[in-house]
C-alpha cells in the first residue's frame, strides 16, 4: 500500500494513524534515504501519543525511551550500528519488554520485517513530498493506518 505524503501536515496526519493503532510489542521500521522523513514521521507518531515538547533524534544516543506515554515506547536510530548483533550489545530486547518500537534505519538491527507485529514503512522523496510504503505484518492486517 502506498500513502502519498505531500506535505508535513500529511506526515503528522499519517503519523495519527498509526498511533492511533499501536498497541505494546508493536514495531514500527522506518526505511529510506537521508532526508527521506523517518525521524519527522516518528516525531508526529510521538506527538500523536500525547508527548509534549522536543522529541530528540536518537542518532548519537540510539535510543530514547518515552515511558510517560499511554503506550510506552522506544525509539531507536540504528544508522550507526556496524553490525546487527551491536543491537544486543545495547540491550534492545529490555528496552521492547512492553513498549513499541520505532525503528530507524531497521536493517542495520538485523530488520523486524519477520516479526508479525512490525508495520515496516519505507520513505521515498516525490517531488516536494514523500510517500510511504507500507507492509503490515500479520498482526497489523485488521489495523492498518
């Protein structure tokens, strides 16, 4: 499924939905290009849940943990991972323990894609815009944004 996003009110719209839909295990894998939008997409996906304030890119730090929120959730840049196994290093798998997952740059983790609770989203520039494409895991089929 394709979702045009032609301007950054259509990402914060985008962004809704999915909150709208997340429920604790859930991992949502952002993909595409420097630019493409995954941090602005995970900022309004945060918003959306009711965070107030600065939502940092987690590039240096890799995760930022926002238990505060009705779901929590944990978001995590993996772009400077050299190897997936550097995710267990971190100890990714404590940081999920009940909370969702936003995943930026998921393949350097090792991808969820196979995860039936991953709703992977690959960003693409179009002209002035992005569009996302969307693959729901099977626990995503009755709730896709």
């Amino acid at each position: 499924m394709t979702v045009p996003l032609p301007d950054l009110a259509a990402m914060q719209e985008f962004g809704a939905r999915i909150a709208a839909r997340l429920e604790p295990g859930d991992v949502v894998a952002l993909s595409g290009g420097l630019g493409a939008g995954k941090t602005t997409l995970a900022r309004a996906i945060i918003a959306a849940l009711g965070h107030e304030g600065e939502v940092p890119s987690p590039t240096f730090t890799i995760v930022e943990t926002y238990d505060h929120l009705p779901v929590p959730l944990v978001h995590a840049d993996f772009y400077r991972l050299e190897h997936p196994s550097e995710s267990e290093e971190i100890g990714l798998d404590d940081y999920r323990e009940g909370a969702v997952l936003i995943a930026e740059w998921p393949d350097h983790a090792g991808g969820f894609e196979h995860e039936p609770t991953c709703l992977a989203i690959a960003l693409e520039t179009v002209g002035e815009g992005r569009q996302a494409i969307v693959k729901p895991g099977e626990a995503w089929q009755s709730r896709i944004p």
